[in-house]
C-alpha cells in the first residue's frame, strides 16, 4: 500500500511539472511588465510581445487597411475616455502647428510623451484620469503597426499595469490628447511642462536643446517667476491659471512678433527668458514685458487677454 501511494504521488507529481511547463510557468501563461522592440528584445519576464504584432512599412492607406478600422475607427473627433486597443495603428513623421518634426497617428492627429514616465525601461505612469485626458496608444495582440518615416527599431510596445500594449517610440510610451479635436491640433503640446509631441526618434518635439530630449522651454513650474536675463525663443501659454496639466496649451515660438493662435484664452505661460506680451493681435495695444514664467495672467492684468507675442 505505501509503495503504491508513493507511486501516485510521484505520477501526481510529474503530471503537475507538466502541466506548469504547458501553461507557460507558476503565473499560468500570464504576461509580466514587457517593453519590447520588432526584433522581440524585451525588458522584464514574459514572452515578447513584439513577436505578436506586425510591423509594416508605409501608410495604412498604402497597405490597404479596412475603413473604419484602427486609428480610423473614431475619425474624425477626440479618442475615446476608454481607449480599444486597435487592429492597427499608424506612426507618420509629419508636422503639426509649429512642431516639425512630430509623429502623427493615422487619422493625423499629435502623439505625445510624458515626462513621468521612463524610456529604458519603457513604463507608462499614466493611468486612471491621467488615461482618460491622455488616452495611450494601444494596439491589439497580433496587430499591425504601420510605419511612415520611423525607424522600426525605434518602434516597439510596453504592456501597461491595465494588460493593454501600449505604443513606444524610443523607448518612450505614446498618447493622444483629448482636446486635440482635429487633425494638426497641438493643444497638448507643452502641457504641466511634462507633455510634449514626440518626435520620430522619441525625443521632445519643439524642443532645442537637451541631448535626450529632456531640455524644453517650459522653465520652472512653480508659482512664481523663474528669472532669467536673455531673450526668449518661445513660450507655452495655458488656457488655466497655474499651469494646470488638464488643460488646453499651445505652443509658440520664433523671432519677433508672433500671433497666437488661439487668442484671448492664456491665463498662465511659461517661457525661459524675458518677452513682451501684447493685447492685440500684430503686437499692438495693451502690452507687458514678462521675464520668466508668469502663474497667473490675472495678476498683471492679462488674463485671457494675450494675442501677440514679441520674442528676441
């Protein structure tokens, strides 16, 4: 009787090895954190992911992809507050606004990055409502990423903390914004001072210096004014008082006047360096010379009151 309970045991024993070994280890199959290139290089434990995905040359439009499928699926208007992971999705090196270069989604409209998160290894540290303003980039196992003036190998997937995979470009997790309502909107561009189009290497789009893309213009965004004795180049100005990360921004820069785009809406604005903000488009009417980041417009008597911009 023992050697034979012994025996079931035993039997017992290696049946379970086995089955552990077919079901992919003591997690049952299921995939840990994985950030994975097209060559399926990945970061972590797991299988690599990439090895799922397929990665194709050109436009989707050039490789025949069905209407109403992927980055086309809820074109046109904002991403959904859930994102689906799609059948495909598109990365184009394009410009849009005065980003050039800046990697556009399919539908045309700004991918981002996150400054809180970290490219290597890939983590995404936006989720909850973070998620729902800037919806990820996310791709369906055994989908197709199309590739329009990207370097594949700078393309790859990190698999988020909700399971989704979502879209790296160098190493950096991507983002639509919500209140980027049509294609070449950079309403999110400079956001918080962390959110940034992203280029087709990964790095910050409209940035000039940093080796890695971390350099901005965005300066401090504490509550008062960082000082600073040169001229600047360029400035964010945000619809909310305070820098406020869930709000609309946008961009400008370049030498002389410039207009803004959409006027009469700033309440805050962060610049490295000093400038003249004016009332009026063409830089006419009302004006203030601002050195540093201004918290809030209102103080100085120009909330929701800049049109133009005078740099240099």
């Amino acid at each position: 009787m023992f050697r034979k309970r012994m025996g079931m045991i035993a039997a017992a024993t290696a049946a379970g090895a086995l089955l552990l070994t077919a079901c992919g280890g003591a997690d049952g199959g299921r995939d840990a954190a994985v950030s994975a290139t097209p060559g399926g290089s990945k970061a972590g434990a797991g299988r690599p992911v990439a090895q799922d995905l397929n990665y194709l040359s050109g436009t989707a439009r050039r490789n025949n992809a069905q209407p109403k499928t992927g980055d086309w699926a809820n074109m046109p208007g904002k991403p959904a507050a859930k994102p689906v992971a799609k059948k495909w999705v598109q990365l184009s090196a394009s410009a849009a606004g005065k980003l050039d270069p800046v990697v556009v989604n399919g539908a045309g409209f700004t991918l981002y990055r996150f400054d809180k998160d970290t490219a290597n290894p890939s983590k995404s540290n936006c989720n909850g409502d973070c998620a729902v303003t800037w919806p990820p980039v996310v791709v369906a196992p055994g989908g197709k990423i199309f590739i329009d003036g990207v370097k594949k190998s700078d393309v790859g997937v990190v698999r988020r903390d909700d399971g989704d995979l979502q879209v790296t470009i160098g190493g950096w997790p991507v983002y639509r914004f919500s209140k980027d309502l049509k294609p070449g909107d950079t309403n999110g561009q400079g956001v918080g001072g962390t959110w940034f189009g992203v280029t087709p290497g990964g790095k910050k789009a409209g940035q000039a210096t940093g080796g890695d893309g971390t350099g901005g213009t965005g300066g401090s965004t504490g509550g008062g004014q960082e000082k600073s004795t040169g001229p600047a180049t360029s400035a964010t100005l945000f619809d909310d008082a305070g820098f406020a990360e869930s709000g609309a921004a946008q961009g400008l820069a370049g030498r002389g006047c410039q207009n803004v785009a959409r006027d009469d809406v700033a309440s805050s604005i962060q610049a490295v360096g000093s400038l003249k903000i004016w009332s009026k488009a063409d830089c006419t009417g009302r004006s203030k010379v601002i050195d540093g980041d201004v918290a809030d417009l209102g103080a100085i008597g120009f909330d929701n009151e800049v049109s133009s911009v005078f740099f240099g």
